[in-house]
C-alpha cells in the first residue's frame, strides 16, 4: 500500500470499493488504470507546462447527471460494515470534503455524532440558490425561468466535459464508450491519515473519490476541467489533492459555446501537487495587484502547508476535546477561529439523518465484527 509522509501527517490507501446509485458498494474494486494518452502526454511535458489542444469537444457523446449524490459518507459505513476497520480503529471518521474545507479555512456548520468510542463528521453543504425566492425576485417576467435553464444545462455540460476528460485518460481503447453506469456509480478509496494532538497520534478514516491509479507506481491521479478565471483561488483543490494522495493533476482547461452545445478543451496541464501549490500562490500575487490598485480592496490572504495542516489539528483537537467524553450529538461552528459546539439530542431536525445513519450502520458492523468493539 503507497504512502506519502507530510511532516506529522501521514496518509495512507488503506482499500477501494465502488459504490452504485443507492450507495451499495463493492470492496476490494479499483478505480480504472491510466491509459496510453496518458503516459504520452507525460513524455513531453513537463510539469507547469501545457499543450494546446485542437479544440478537442470534451460536450460530445453527452454523460447524463443522473445520480444521486452520497449524503453524510454513506458508502463509506456500508464499506466499514462489510471489511471492517482493519488493524487500527479510528478516533475520527468522516470523508476528504470535511478535511480538505477546513484545511481551507471554508466556514461551515458540521455535524458530530460520537458512538462506540469514535467520532463521526460531517458538515453541512451549502444550499443552492432557492427557485421560488429567484421567481419572487422577477414575478412579471419570463426572465428567470430561461436562467433557471441555462444554469442547469451548464451544470450539465460540465459534468459531461468532466466525464469525457476522465473516460479520456482510462479508456482501455480508442472505440471504447464511456461506462454506462458512469453517473450513477463512483470509485472510492478509502484512506487513513495519522495526525498527532497534544502529543498523540489518532487515526482519522476518511473516504475520497478517486479518478484514476498510475498503473505502474499505484498512486492516484486527480482528472478536472476548467472554464473558469477563478479556478486558482480556491485553496481547497491542493487540498482534495493533498487528502486524496494524489501526485499529479491533469487539468484541461476550456470554454462552452454560446448556444450550450460544444465543450471546447483549448489547452491541457500535467500539475504535480507541489506544483499546484506554487501556481496558486503565484497567481494569489498576481491579483492581489489588481485587487488592491484597481479595485481598492483586501488581498487574498496568504496561506501555507503548515497554517492548512494546523486548521486541520486545531479542529479535530477541539472535536476531541468537546465530544469524545460520551456518546451524543453536536453541532459545530467556527468563529473566529474558534469552534462552538452545542450538544443536542439525536432526534434534532439537523442531526436527525445523520445520526441514525450512523448507528445504522455500525450496528451491522458490530455483528459482523464483534472482535472490534
């Protein structure tokens, strides 16, 4: 199994499962391999470098979004109940978007259920914007309902330019057809990463999707698309990288045709993860410049591995701190770079789900491996 060691943070591929539309998983399954298009595009081109591609149509054969999306790791438990924990029972148990948004300093609501001796996290997503509250914004116009469209076929062509980009890079063959289950189905891995409070190692299991796996060296490649200027801002894509073990990100970079029907690949970058980093902080300068000498405002704040890596100790030391004294439930939120935590009963309308997904599943897996309790 690859590891990679970050300081005290050490991650490590603990297994693999694929799970379906109703979260159902099949263990011990890997993602797919990366293919030939892939080891040629390493051979000449080298980190920070891109190829400019001749506008490749990444909207054509169309991917439908219909799958559900995974509420609260779901997959992940449904995995725990069928192998197990394995050598190391976790403190803490939650999934990558938990870690790598608190790594980014992204404020959130997250939800804490505390069960047979270990901590479960999950968070609150952010909502999209409500249709009703749009229409009563426009009642005497036709206007939002043609921007409700257009918004949701750009989610859609985003989705099938993301598809295609991936089925690009693992197709076993040139006239292979991208999967039929490939919107209702996802890869997973499921990883471990050691991170020490107060002196302590814990254990925190996480699940995190994964796009493809290096054939010869089995480390985990990380596939995007990206039309967007801003791209570069967000923190958190190192950070997805960095929980995700991945070593290299293969991004394509393009634009959508104004009538919505081609998704144009323009060029195509082969990012290593410290890579990204450097390139983030290097655009991070460049508006910065433009922020604060054109538009008189504040620039984006500067950030490094460690104040990431400490966000992340500092959270999950004040989760220990609060909630590993007894079972229950808690919300938390951040303010001020301090987490308040509230204790609630498991019947709470925001914890309710989750809670009882919780003690569900571990349920199972107390039969199943009543060893480990």
């Amino acid at each position: 199994m690859a590891t990679a060691k970050s300081q005290d943070f050490n991650i490590t591929s603990v297994g693999y499962y694929k799970r379906d539309n109703e979260m159902n998983v099949t263990v011990d399954v890997q993602p797919k391999f990366t293919n030939s298009n892939y080891s040629r595009l390493l051979e000449f081109q080298e980190p920070e470098d891109y190829i400019r591609e001749n506008d490749m149509n990444l909207g054509s054969p169309e991917v439908p979004h219909d799958g559900n999306i995974e509420n609260f790791f779901e997959s992940l438990l449904n995995y725990i109940s069928i192998k197990g924990f394995g050598e190391e029972k976790p403190l803490f148990v939650t999934y990558k978007q938990v870690l790598s948004d608190v790594a980014a300093k992204f404020r959130m609501q997250t939800y804490i259920v505390c069960h047979m001796g270990m901590i479960f996290i999950s968070y609150k997503k952010l909502e999209k914007a409500d249709p009703e509250k749009l229409e009563k914004e426009n009642p005497e116009n036709d206007e939002t309902e043609i921007k409700k469209k257009v918004i949701a076929r750009r989610e859609a062509m985003g989705y099938t330019a993301g598809a295609n980009f991936v089925h690009y890079w693992t197709k076993a063959s040139e006239d292979e057809e991208t999967p039929a289950d490939y919107a209702t189905s996802n890869y997973k891995a499921v990883m471990k990463c050691d991170v020490r409070i107060g002196g302590k190692k814990e254990v925190v299991l996480y699940s995190t999707r994964i796009d493809a796996i290096e054939k010869e060296s089995g480390r985990h490649v990380q596939m995007k698309t990206n039309r967007r200027n801003n791209f570069w801002t967000y923190r958190n894509h190192f950070w997805k990288m960095f929980f995700g073990h991945d070593s290299m990100m293969i991004l394509g970079t393009g634009s959508v045709s104004e009538e919505l029907t081609d998704w144009n690949l323009r060029s195509i970058e082969v990012l290593k993860l410290e890579d990204v980093f450097r390139k983030m902080e290097k655009i991070r300068q460049e508006k910065n410049e433009l922020r604060t000498q054109v538009y008189k405002i504040g620039p984006y704040e500067k950030w490094t591995l460690e104040q990431g890596k400490e966000h992340v100790r500092h959270f999950l030391s004040q989760v220990k701190n609060a909630c590993s004294h007894s079972d229950g439930c808690f919300l938390a939120t951040e303010t001020r770079n301090h987490w308040n935590f509230e204790k609630v009963d498991e019947e709470h309308d925001a914890i309710r789900e989750f809670a009882n997904l919780v003690k569900t599943k571990m349920a199972v897996w107390k039969i199943n491996f009543p060893n480990e309790c």
